[in-house]
C-alpha cells in the first residue's frame, strides 16, 4: 500500500509551517526559496511557501528536486491573474513531487480593505511598484461576493485544493463560510483571522469552529507586531478547535525560522499546552488540512 501524505510527511517531521515567505516575492525576503527549505529542514520541519506574486509551486519543486521539505501554494492577486480557477489549473500542474498533498489556494492579499500593514519592507523591484499591488474586489458593491469568487469556490469543490480566504474583510470571511458549506467545498482556511484586516478574536472563532472542513489559521506575526493580545494569542491555541499554527514569517525586519521555533516553544509552555495539543496545532491539524 502507497504511503500516504500524512504517513509520510509525519515520519519526516516535527513541525509544518503553512505560511513563510521566501524570495523572490513582492518584497525583499530574509531567505531565498532553497535556503528556506534548509532551514526548516535544519529545525526538523516543513514549510509551504507564501507569493503575493502568485504561484510558489515550481520554486517547491526545485527544493523537492534537493530533498527538502518545501511544499508550494498559490496567491490569486490580479498580477497573477486573478480569483479564477485557470490560475489554479496551472498552479496545480506543476504540482508533480509524490506527497504533495492538496495545493493551498489563497484569495487575493491585495484587496480593498483599508487597513495599513505596520511591517517594514521594501518592494522588490520597479514592476512589483507598478503593477504588483492592484486590488481585486472579493464582493460587489452590494456586498454580495463576485460571481467569479462564488465560481471559484464551486469549482474547488472538485480539485485537490486548500481555499483560504486571503486578506478578507471580516464581512467576507462569514460570506465565504456560507459559500463553503453551501457549496459543500471539503477545505476552507480563515488566513491569520486575528489580524486588522479581518479581526475575528479567539470568542469569534470558537463560535465557528467545530466542522470538520473548516481550519483555522492562527500566525506568530500577528502577535509579534501587536495586533493581538497575549490573552487572545492565548485562547486561540489553547481553545479553538481546527487550528493550525503558522509563523507568516520571512521579512527581513522580522525574526529568523530558529527564533521562531524558540519563540514558540517559550509561548506553548506560558500558555500551559499540553504535548498533544502542541502536536497537533503544529503538525497533525496542518497535515489534515492538506491531506488529499
């Protein structure tokens, strides 16, 4: 019998980070894509790299083709191409290394939400200034969301794939979880809920979780820069059902994948989780996430 993703991944792995941005990117990165996959080997980990650029598929085949634990996703920001399911076909056909699992498929990070970043970066180059950051409409002036996002989620229902609901307004968010069960879409990810983009608290997402199919993302970033409270950090970890831990790390201005993973650890003990529960926000509720 064939292994499966979840066999073979958990046999590799202490760790898996869902969310860390590596060059080439938007912005200037810490680490380039093959040095990411070190690192996180180096730590016992995997890692799916972020893009605001889009797909960072081919890059994790490149690292898979070195034996590191890189796996890919894909952004749907409009230089990308947009929220439509032909951008995905073609993320999902270089998609090729065995053990790969379901491709994380996040709705655009550029959208008309109003909230300003804190971070410090710099854009990586003239063309990303000119034409990288051009904001994608999720709903319709009615609030309704888009035909093209409502097709979307329709046609993910019956491909390999992780929806996450990008850099979503909080309305959103709720429109998107209807459309999921609606629809019946087997994977939805709320992407760092507690940021100020969408700003749903650990009582918000424990009054949502509890399906099966629904994941709920929980970032270190979102803490390190303020925008949640020890308490609510707290919670989330402890309390949420579904979540998944994830760093959002990789700005230069930011700390490094070692720091994190020592940072985490002294978090995980302040908060009082237990082994199992450390086990499964970093590892067995990732690996179900992706799980085809």
């Amino acid at each position: 019998m064939a292994e499966t993703f979840a066999a073979y991944w958990r046999s590799r792995l202490s760790f898996l980070d869902v969310h860390y941005h590596a060059r080439p990117d938007a912005y200037l990165r810490r680490r380039g894509v093959i040095g990411t996959g070190q690192g996180y080997r180096d730590l016992g980990g995997g890692v799916v790299l972020k893009n605001h650029l889009g797909s960072s598929v081919a890059a994790a085949e490149a690292a898979r083709e070195l034996d590191l634990p890189v796996l890919g996703s894909v952004v749907l920001n409009a230089i990308a191409g947009g929220p439509v399911p032909r951008v995905v076909t073609q993320a999902l056909a270089q998609v090729q290394a065995p053990h790969s699992g379901r491709l994380l498929v996040h709705l655009p990070t550029h959208t008309r939400t109003r909230h300003v970043s804190t971070l410090k970066r710099a854009i990586s180059n003239d063309y990303v200034s000119r034409d990288g950051f051009e904001p994608c409409a999720l709903c319709d002036d009615t609030g309704r969301l888009t035909a093209q996002v409502l097709e979307l989620v329709r046609w993910a229902k019956d491909h390999p794939v992780v929806l996450s609901t990008g850099h979503a307004d909080r309305d959103t968010v709720y429109r998107l979880i209807d459309a999921a069960k609606n629809s019946g879409l087997p994977r939805l990810m709320l992407n760092q809920p507690a940021s100020p983009m969408t700003g749903l608290n650990a009582a918000d997402l424990k009054a949502l979780a509890g399906e099966s199919w629904l994941f709920i993302e929980q970032t270190a970033l979102t803490y390190l820069l303020g925008y949640q409270t020890w308490e609510d950090f707290a919670a989330v970890l402890k309390d949420v059902p579904n979540v998944v831990y994830s760093s959002d790390l990789g700005q230069t201005s930011q700390i490094d994948i070692a720091e994190w993973r020592t940072c985490s650890r002294s978090w995980f003990q302040a908060t009082g989780l237990d082994a199992q529960r450390i086990q499964s926000i970093e590892l067995e509720t990732p690996l179900a996430m992706l799980s085809p």
